[in-house]
C-alpha cells in the first residue's frame, strides 16, 4: 500500500474493519438468529448490548439491531459459540481464519478509538487482507474493500472518521504518525504518563529539539489516558501553537490558533462550549472544580511570560503539560526527550520506505541503515524528510550532506533568540569539536561564571547540547553541541574564521599550561606554582591559579585577586584556591587574610594533600608571621607526610628562628643532601645565615668571640663557594656579605687581640678582596672595609682589601633581546643571571648573543643583585647548531640571501638560499614571510643553519 498521509492510512483502515464487522453480523443474522432467541444468541454480552443500546439510541432514531453494538471481539466470540448452528463451509472457513482474525481486534481498537497505531498495523492488516483477497468465503464485502485497497493504492474512502467516544472531554488531535506507529518510544510513554499521573507536578514540559517527536509522544500518551479508568482528568484540552511545517519542498508556514494569554485561553475554551472571553482568568473560572490537564504544544512560538499568566489563571485542578524546544525555564518539570534509539531509527527508515514504495532503501543492508540514521542524527523528523525528498526525486546522498533545509527549521528561531553569551559558547563548542568541562568553558570563553552557568542553562533548555560524565570522583558534566546545533553551525550559521583562531589559539594555550604545571608537580613539587589536582576537571582551575601566581610575582595583586575569585567559583571546595589565594597575600604582607585562607585550604585538604598545605602554612606563619612556635608541629607535620628536601629545610629555617642552631643544622644538612637547582641555593643561604645568627649568639650571649668570629667566617666561605660554583642570587649574596660583616664587627669590636686569629682574618680579606666586584655594589660595603682596615691597623698587618681577579665562571645564554641590549645566562652551577651587551669584553661579539650559546663571564653586581660582567664567547663556538627550532619573520631581501628577524628576541639573523630546506621553495621568500629555521654560530655570529629551514 502506497500511502500520502497519516489520515489516509486510518481512513483506509476505517472502511477495512467497517466492511469486516458487517459481514461478521451479517453471517450471525443470517445463519444463528433464526436459531435461538435472544439469551441464548448472545448469551455473557446481552446486558452490555442493552446498555449499550439504551445510551447510543435517540429517540428519532429508527430502532438498530443489537447486533450492530457488538465489537469485533464479541462478534468473533459468538461465531466461535455458535459455529455448530452455520453451515460446514462457512464454519470451516470461519475456523480457517479465526486465528488471523483474533490479531486484528486491538488494531481495530487503536483505529476505531482514534489511538495511536503500532509501527506493524498497517503492515499486518494487509497480511491478513490478502489472506481474505485470496478465499473470501462469507465476507464479500471486505473482500471487495480490499480489492479496491490492493489495486487502488490512492483510494481514500469518504468516511468521517469517528469521535470517540470517552468519559472525558477532550479534543486531541488524529495522531500523525499513522503510517508507521509510534517507534520506539514505549519506555518513554510510560514515564511520561507516570509523570502526569504523579499529580505532583503543576507543569511538565516535554522538551528536545525540532523533530524528536515531543507532540507524538505526547498525543500518543494522552490518548493512553483516555483508556484508564483510573484516569483522574475529567477534560483534556489541547491547543498547538505550530507555526510553520516542514516538507519535501521546504518550510510552509501555519496559521497560529494564538499569540498571547488571552488567545490561548479562548483557544482552550472551545471544546467547553465557552465564548468569547475577557481575560484568561475566565478560562480559570469554566475550569474551576474540574481536574482538568491544559496541554500547550510548541510553546517556543510565543512569549513564556504569556504561559506563566494563563497558568497563574488556571485553578490548582489543572496541570499544564507543554511541548517545546526551549520550555518556560522555570516552575516546570522538565521531561527531556532526545532522538531514536539507533535501532529504532531504523525501523523508522524502513517502515516509511516501504509505506512510500521505496523498497530500494528499505531493503537496505543494517551497515548501510545505520550510515543513514546517523547522518540524520536518529532524528524521526529528519528521517521522514529525508524519505519524501527521496520520494519526491531528491538523490540520497546529496540529501544527506546538505540538509540546510532542514536544519534551518530546526534550529534557526532558537539560534536567533539565544542570549550574546549562549552564541559565544555555541561556537566555542564547535571550535572546540570536542566535549569541554564548565571550568574549562569559563578559562576559554573570558566569560564570568555566572554569565557561563546562565548561558550553560540557556543551551540546554534549547535542547542544543548533549551531556555527559567525567571519569574519577564527584560528578563533574562535559558539556557538546548536540549532532543537529553542530550541522547547523556547520551548514547554515558558519562561525567566522578569526573566531575558529582564537578559540583554538586559547585551548593550546590551555594544554600548554597543563603541561608545564605537570611538569612543575614532577620536578618542583613544593614550588608555589605546583598546583594540585584532584581530577582532571580541575585542570582549568589550576590554569587560573598559575596565572594569579604569575601575575601577582609581576605586581598585579588585583588582577590576581580577580582569577583568584573566578578560580573560587568553579570550585569553591578545592584547597588549591585558598592556598594559592594564602600564599599571594602572604607575599603581599597581609598575614591575618593570609592566616585565614590557610586554615580554610587545611579544613578543604585531604588526607594526602594536607601535608603540602601544611608546608605552605608553616612557612607563611615562620617567615611573615614571625611566628615560629605556631609553624613547627605544621613544619613537623609536612615531613612526616612528605620527607622532601623542602620539608627538611623549612624545619631548619623554623629551629633557626627559635635559636635552636644543632636541631637547624641537622634539617639544612639533610636538605642540602637532596636540594638542586634553586633549593640548593635557598639551603644555602640559610646555612650561611645560620652561621651568621650562630656568632651572634656565640659572641653576645656566650661571650666566645673567637668561636663566633670562626663560625662566621664558615659562613663566609661556604656562601663564597657556592656563588663561585655559579650558585647565585641576591639574598645568598647579601646573607654571605651580611655574615662578612658580622665577622669582622666580631674581630674589631669583640676580639681584644685580632692576632689570635691571624690566619682566619687573613682568610676573611681574601674572601672579600675575591667578592669586591659584587659587595661593591651593596650600601654596607664601606662598613666592611672599614672594619677590615682598623683591625689591620691594630694588628699591623697588611691584610687590605682591594681589587683582584675575579674567579671566571661559565654558563649558557637562555635569552637576549637585541632591541633592549640585554639578556640572562643559565651559570653551570643553576643560577640565572642578567648581563647586558656593554659588558662585552669584545663589542663585535654581540652578533653571537643567542640563547644556546656558551660564555664566560666574572661576577659583578648592580642595583639589583649579582650579575655578569666581562662577558666573552667561546671561540670557537662549542655548538655550531644549537637545540631547538626558531621562529622568525624574513625582514629584507636580496637576491641569494635574506635577514631573519627572530621572534622571541628580536634579533636579525643572515639566511642564505642554502639555509631552506628545499632550494625551489626560494621564489617564495619575501618580505614577511613566516619561517621555521635552527641556528648555528659561524664565523660571523648567528645565522640560519643550512638546510633547515621551512617556510610555515
């Protein structure tokens, strides 16, 4: 049967079961009546028939035959009752096809009771009917309807189909899916209908995006009702608000029954008999007293306020159920409904395929179905468009990769009443082409959480995103365009290319960020910015700690204190935050907000990251709070947990600060066992400065001046070894010279005869005289040489400070900056370093100043602290390419060669032809033109090594 439209296929239906019943009376009328009387004909169904009788009949109605109020059931239960009493041919036909008979009485139900028709009936009636076609014994005239079904596949019998009858006023529309049934959606029939029936919930809203069947399941819901006997609704009154329909040749706009409260009341009072209204609340006062359930279909087609004042209207008898893509957003009870089952899309496909005589798709093989469902993102509306295109002469596969069409009708009138920040994440998420956490929505989109959670809520009401779950503990959503907003993004509302950059661009920077704080947790675990996660979803919100961090180090306390409370509202239970938050304004110098932070980063912290904080805690209160009693059991603590070499050193510092110099020695001496890079430095600094505490204390409470002025000049050398092993910083410079200090204050204040210690205060001259070229530089430097000079004057001696050699030290150039003149060197011992292009022993060699190049350098100071001075490049260099590829601009350009701006220093670099890879990529060599190149150091300083470089 090749059928046009769900009303159709029920006509058709109608007139089959019509002629069928009659044949079936006509055969007992004719054969069983003359028979038997009344009781005995229908014998259990007599009072049914006389009650049946006795509320259909009218009186100017002529009187009908009883046997026109049976059901297909009970006429086909007689006939079986009484098949001994009809002649053998009809009774052996009649028990022949009783079997097929018996499948037709619920089909005949759904058709004769306007309910919604399983994906099968039509297919089974037409099994059956054939069987009929072929031997129609007593049923002639349904032989000769099915005849006219079978070769007459555009017969539509004249029938008025018929109201049914029900104890509820209702005026539900025909179901429109006919032609197939309701597919697949038996699970979610039944929690809808259980969801009405609740009586708990005032407004339920049955929402998804255009085409997944809302008002199918909701009208095939409905009419379930209408059957139930427990039914607590005494009217059902419906109302669409559809304002446009999608066809084969494109979108037809409807007629809309209503644009505001006062049309949809007068709408919904028509089947009460109820006029011309006022107001809504009229409507309210019809309705008062009866239960009632108002069902609105397509709501997004006008304003949600104009719901919300026709429900406030409505008495507490009435419960509203609502089809829309995009719901009220508030007082309702969301019942979302997302698209086929895979395999129920391809029943779908295949039942409208064969009903359309387009047996070339519904004999399709399951690979190929499911390659088609998916394409039309299991989609029922999709599915039939894409069936009556087909019909109508369109080519399947372009069908499938253009449905601009489509998707337009979908999506356009949701897309154009999104918010500015729903768009802005829309096409995030199709940049992103991939699922994304809020946390990292907030980082990438620069929108404020609020706005992001309010643009979140808005996308999802539109039925525009899919969801799902984040592995680990808690419950953390990852958020994607659904398949249909991706396609209409893709197809109809392209997002600009700029915009594709940015967001891509601030994802990798994202990554990038992600894995240099895994690298800091690896290598520098109780570093500051070692930040710590609980699950991957935190990773976002380490991003924005890393970046307060950063911008607090630079000065930027307000900036830091705002990515500080975006970090707190993404999670406000995660300890990093107020950690992170505790150790900025610890910095900043605001010990009780500090203090406080602290404490709550401990209360959020679990078993395994309480020792970190705790760490962190008991250096803020050691060295800011100046609280060392109230640090030590959190210092203890953070070992016991940790046993790292920064645990240990700040247990030293704390056993410093409390005066208890052998317990501080121990913690430093084994921190010092396990410390690299800037540990080892800050280790020691701290034994330097404990050796200077230790001489105070010696020479002023213990009244030892020789032991103490011995201790100090342990001090001394220990930090002057250190910073000639290329160990250096301003504050292990400053406690070394501090410690020098000290010692000789000792020996010309405290010592009554500096001959006693002659060799170590020629020592401590030495070790100044090799230090003059950093300690110059500091303000006490005068103090010292004068302290020095009197206790030579006293003892004689010849012991004077003055300038030597300085001891040559060797690193390599991590960055320069040709622009500025300056740059900073990595020393062999771990230490950075700034120099600047004067301190050049040979000014020529400022074409060599490139990070990866070897230098020599003595120790000088400036107002900053220790740095490089006579500078000199190794000759020859000791690596002609040096690691890693570069990035750069080409600047000028002449016929065999060019110059090469280096991005990150600004530097200009000589490129022969013979540094491209690939000779016939030089026409192609511009002004302007990006390109990717290693460097090597000739002869002449920097330049693009051969063969290495690419343009990009």
């Amino acid at each position: 049967m090749k059928e046009s439209g769900p009303v159709l296929v029920r006509q058709r239906l109608y007139a089959f079961f019509e002629a069928l019943e009659t044949d079936l009376r006509d055969v007992l009328e004719g054969w069983v009546v003359p028979q038997v009387s009344r009781e005995q004909m229908f014998g259990p169904y007599l009072q049914a028939l006389l009650e049946r009788e006795a509320k259909e009949s009218r009186p100017e109605s002529s009187p009908a035959r009883l046997l026109d109020y049976l059901h297909l059931s009970e006429a086909i239960a007689l006939l079986h009752m009484h098949d001994r009493r009809l002649p053998s041919d009809i009774a052996a036909h009649f028990r022949s096809t009783a079997q097929f008979l018996d499948e037709l009485v619920p089909i005949r139900h759904r058709v004769m009771h306007i309910r919604s028709l399983l994906i099968d009936d039509p297919e089974t009636v037409l099994r059956i009917a054939a069987v009929i076609a072929k031997n129609p014994g007593p049923w002639t005239r349904t032989a000769k309807v099915v005849g006219r079904l079978i070769s007459e596949p555009e017969w539509a019998p004249l029938i008025d189909l018929p109201t049914p009858v029900s104890r509820i006023l209702q005026n539900l529309p025909l179901p429109d899916f006919d032609e197939t049934g309701l597919v697949g959606r038996g699970e979610e029939q039944r929690s809808l209908r259980k969801l009405i029936l609740d009586g708990r919930q005032p407004v339920v809203t049955v929402a998804g995006e255009a085409g997944v069947g809302k008002t199918a399941l909701t009208v095939s819901t409905l009419y379930s009702l209408l059957d139930d006997p427990e039914c607590p609704f005494e009217a059902i009154l419906w109302i669409s608000l559809k304002a446009e329909i999608l066809t084969a040749a494109g979108v037809e706009q409807l007629t809309v029954a209503a644009r505001d409260a006062l049309g949809i009341a007068e709408a919904l009072g028509a089947p009460l008999g109820v006029g011309f209204l006022e107001t809504a609340s009229q409507l309210g006062e019809n309705l008062r007293g009866i239960p009632a359930l108002v069902v609105i279909d397509n709501l997004e087609t006008v304003d949600a306020s104009e719901v919300i004042t026709l429900f406030d209207a409505l008495p507490v008898t009435t419960q509203l159920v609502l089809t829309s893509r995009v719901g009220l957003g508030q007082l309702e009870r969301r019942f979302p409904l997302g698209p086929l089952r895979q395999r129920d899309a391809q029943h779908l496909l295949r039942a409208l395929a064969r009903t359309r005589g387009l047996e070339v798709i519904a004999t399709l093989a399951d690979r190929e179905m499911v390659s088609i469902v998916d394409a039309l993102r299991n989609n029922p509306l999709a599915v039939k468009w894409f069936i009556l295109a087909v019909e109508a002469g369109g080519q399947p596969e372009l069908l499938l990769r253009h449905q601009e069409r489509l998707l337009e009708y979908c999506v356009r009138s949701i897309y154009d009443g999104l918010t500015a920040a729903a768009k802005i994440l829309l096409e995030l998420l199709f940049a992103l082409a991939r699922p994304a956490g809020f946390g990292e929505l907030v980082v990438l989109s620069g929108l404020h959480v609020d706005e992001t959670r309010m643009a979140l809520h808005e996308l999802q009401r539109s039925s525009l995103l899919d969801l799902d779950t984040m592995g680990g503990p808690g419950l953390v959503f990852l958020y994607s365009l659904s398949s249909t907003a991706y396609q209409f993004t893709e197809q109809v509302q392209p997002v600009a290319t700029a915009t594709l950059e940015e967001v891509r661009r601030r994802d990798s920077e994202l990554r990038r960020s992600e894995e240099r704080r895994r690298l800091d947790e690896e290598q520098r675990g109780l570093a500051p910015q070692a930040v710590r996660l609980r699950s991957d979803a935190d990773e976002p919100v380490a991003h924005l700690l890393r970046q307060a961090l950063s911008m607090s180090k630079r000065g930027d306390l307000d900036s830091a204190r705002e990515m500080i409370a975006q970090a707190h509202s993404l999670a406000p239970d995660y300890f990093e935050v107020p950690r992170v938050s505790a150790f900025i304004e610890s910095m900043a110098g605001n010990l009780a907000i500090a203090t406080q932070q602290y404490e709550k980063a401990l209360r959020f912290a679990s078993e395994t990251s309480r020792p970190v904080v705790e760490f962190f805690f008991a250096g803020h209160l050691a060295r800011v709070g100046h609280d060392p009693q109230r640090a030590l059991p959190l210092a203890q603590a953070a070992h016991q947990g940790l046993h790292q070499p920064e645990t240990a050193n700040i247990l030293g510092q704390i056993h410093m600060y409390l005066g208890q110099h052998k317990l501080a020695e121990e913690y430093f001496s084994e921190a010092a066992a396990g410390a690299s890079g800037k540990l080892a430095m800050i280790v020691v600094t701290n034994r330097v400065n404990l050796r200077r505490r230790l001489a105070e204390s010696v020479a002023d409470e213990e009244r030892k001046p020789v032991d103490a002025f011995r201790i100090a000049i342990e001090g001394v050398e220990l930090g002057v070894d250190a910073m000639r092993g290329g160990t250096i910083d301003r504050r292990l410079d400053e406690g070394t010279f501090e410690c020098a200090r000290e010692a000789a204050r000792i020996v010309a204040r405290r010592i009554s005869d500096p001959v006693l210690v002659q060799d170590e205060l020629t020592r401590l001259a030495e070790l100044a005289d090799s230090m003059r070229n950093v300690w110059a530089a500091l303000p006490d430097w005068p103090y010292l040489e004068r302290d020095l000079q009197y206790v030579n004057e006293r003892t004689g001696s010849s012991n004077e400070v003055h300038a030597t050699v300085a001891v040559e030290q060797a690193g390599t150039i991590t960055s320069y900056f040709d622009d500025k003149g300056y740059g900073f060197l990595l020393t062999d011992g771990g230490s950075n370093l700034f120099f600047g292009r004067f301190s050049l022993e040979v000014a020529g060699d400022v074409t060599y100043l490139f990070p990866g190049v070897r230098v020599r350098f003595s120790l000088g100071a400036n107002d900053r602290g220790p740095c490089a001075i006579e500078l000199r490049v190794d000759h020859p260099p000791s690596q002609p390419v040096l690691p890693g590829r570069r990035r750069g601009v080409v600047v000028t350009l002449q016929p065999s060669y060019c110059f090469v701006q280096d991005v990150p220093t600004g530097k200009r670099i000589f490129m022969h032809r013979s540094g491209l890879l690939s000779a016939a990529e030089w026409v192609r060599v511009l002004p302007g033109v990006n390109v990717e190149f290693e460097v090597m150091i000739g002869s002449k300083g920097a330049q693009v090594a051969p063969g290495s470089a690419a343009l990009v």
